[in-house]
C-alpha cells in the first residue's frame, strides 16, 4: 500500500493550495483519510479528517479556510488550503486507516509534502 501526495509549494499568504493524496495497492476499504502537518520544531497535529461516510473534522486554525473532500472511486482525499497564513508553513503528511483484508486495519503514511507561506 502506498500514499502519493502531492500539490505542496510556496505561496503568498492569502494564497490558495490543493493537496492530493492516492491511495494504491492491496486494500480492502478505507475507514478514513485525514491530513496531518508538522512545523519545525513542533508536533505533528491533525489538519483534518473524513471518514468514508463523510464525516468531516477539522482543526480549529484552519476551519472555515481549509475543506477536506474525498473521491472514494479513485481512492484520493483533497485537502483545499484558501486564506493561507505563514503559521500554515509546514510539511503536510497523508494518512489513511484502512483494511488491507477484511480483519487486518492499519494506519499508513504518505511522505510529506512542503507548503510554505510567505508574508
């Protein structure tokens, strides 16, 4: 199972993004996908996550900036990054919980993907 990400780079603050994550390989179904960020010198911390219901949760710095969508045909979450500010500089981490059988679940990880914002 492998996670691509891509869609990080520089922006100005006020700027917009898209990441997108694949999901491929041997998978049963996915539970859920999320995006995860770490700044130097910080802890990673959930951005946000969807379950495959739908279900959306988001980190309070980035509500009503940042939507999280999926496309559970082509095993793929976006994350839409509006009104970036320089504290969203960080590398952005792809997760996904998912069944790689019907009774084996695990989380996997995509390398991480730069964005950085300018002021």
């Amino acid at each position: 199972v492998q996670l691509q990400a891509s869609g990080g780079g520089l922006v100005q603050a006020g700027g917009s993004l898209r990441l997108s994550c694949a999901v491929s390989g041997s998978i049963f179904s996915i539970n859920a996908m999320g995006w995860y960020r770490q700044a130097p010198g910080k802890q990673r911390e959930l951005v946000a996550g969807i379950t495959s219901g739908g279900s959306t949760n988001y980190a309070d710095s980035v509500k009503g900036r940042f939507t999280i969508s999926s496309d559970n045909a082509k095993n793929t979450v976006y994350l839409q990054m509006n009104s970036l500010k320089p504290e969203d500089t960080a590398l952005y981490y792809c997760n996904a919980d998912l069944l790689t059988t019907i009774v084996v679940r695990r989380d996997y990880w995509g390398k991480g993907t730069q964005v950085t914002v300018s002021s």
